[in-house]
C-alpha cells in the first residue's frame, strides 16, 4: 500500500469554500477595525494642538512700564484663537463619527472630504496671517514707521511664537488627513471605460 505522505500517510486537509470565505472577512474585518483607529486616532492629535494653542493664546498678554498688550488687541491673533476653537471641535466630532464602526457611504466620503478640506485651508490661513505679524512685531516696518514691539514685550511675542508653532503642526495633521478622506473618496469611482482607439483624419486644406 503506498503512501501519499511521508511520514504519516495521510493526505493534507484541504479547507473548504466557505471556510477560506469567513477567514477573509475575518481578515477584512481586522484591517477595517485598525484603519478606523488610526483614523479617529489622527483626528484627535489636531484636536489637542488646536486646545494647546487657543489656551496659550488665550492667556497671552502683558503689562510693563511701556503699558500692557493682549492677544485680543490684533486681529491676526483673534483670528487664530477661533480658528483653533472651529479645527478643535471640529476635529472631536469626526473623530467620534470616524470611530463608529458603519459602512462607508458615498455622501459620507464627500462630507468627509470637504470639511477637511475647508478646515485645512481655515486653520492655515490662521497660522500664516499670524505668522507675518510676528514678523512684524520683531523685525517692524520702516516704510510705515511701525517699530519693532518684542524688545518691549517680550513675553507677549514668545507665547503668540508658541501659539503659532502649534498651530502649523496643526496645519500638517489635516494635510494628512486631507489626503487620507480624498484618497478614501476617490478610491471609490470605477475605474474609466476603455474606449477603442480611433483613427483621427487630419484634412489639409492648401491655400
């Protein structure tokens, strides 16, 4: 009697259709689970950076013999403290919503995409309006006569320098996450029909 084994005799175990079905959902299943917490993960990283920062402009101001200044004596910095405020809570919220383990929609990838978008482009305009105004503020102006103020206040430009640093971290995480819903969205289209070629008659028209 041969064998069809060495060793045992036995013939190896073959698993069935079914079997090899419910391992690749289980497998679907795992990658699905570890992409939504990296999601909700990458969603609430901006959500305490815009805290951070709204909390360190918030409490920016300072009084010295030459008198006293606040964040909310610029607009840039008003500006950047609710752009922070909008970006954090936004940022909560999806991160609940991307923590919901539901299926993936059409209008859900779209709304998705363009509140990142819009975020992305809200929060960075806020870091670079901030930006040229401390520019401003240690290098001053001298075709508008506006002298240099972090000599005098010096405190005041370091925490609104901190404040703003934060925030460009900030910009990057929904760069990322920009690209993350716009590759989730687009990812969704069929892919385009394959037309035959044709043959293009060019005429030639001789003067």
């Amino acid at each position: 009697m041969e064998k069809s084994e060495k060793g045992n005799g036995f013939a190896p175990a073959t698993r069935s259709p079914m079997a090899l079905m419910g391992s690749s959902r289980n497998e679907n299943q795992e990658v699905n689970t570890s992409m939504r917490t990296a999601e909700t993960m990458l969603r609430l990283v901006p959500m305490a950076l815009g805290v951070a920062a709204l909390v360190v402009m918030l409490k920016n101001s300072q009084s010295n013999d030459f008198g006293s200044v606040s964040y909310s004596d610029l607009g840039a910095f008003r500006y950047l403290v609710h752009a922070n405020g909008i970006c954090a809570g936004y940022s909560l919220l999806s991160a609940i919503i991307a923590a919901v383990p539901r299926p993936s929609t059409m209008p859900r990838a779209w709304t998705f995409f363009l509140l990142d978008q819009i975020l992305t482009y809200v929060i960075l305009g806020a870091a670079a309006v901030s930006t040229e105004v401390l520019y401003l503020a240690n290098k001053g102006d001298s075709a508008i006569t506006w002298s240099a103020a972090c000599g005098t206040f010096a405190g005041f430009c370091h925490k609104a320098t901190i404040a703003v640093v934060i925030t460009f971290v900030a910009v990057i995480c929904y760069a990322v996450l920009s690209l993350v819903s716009s590759y989730r969205l687009f990812t969704k289209f069929d892919a385009p029909v394959n037309y035959h070629s044709k043959t293009i008659e060019a005429t030639v028209f001789h003067g």
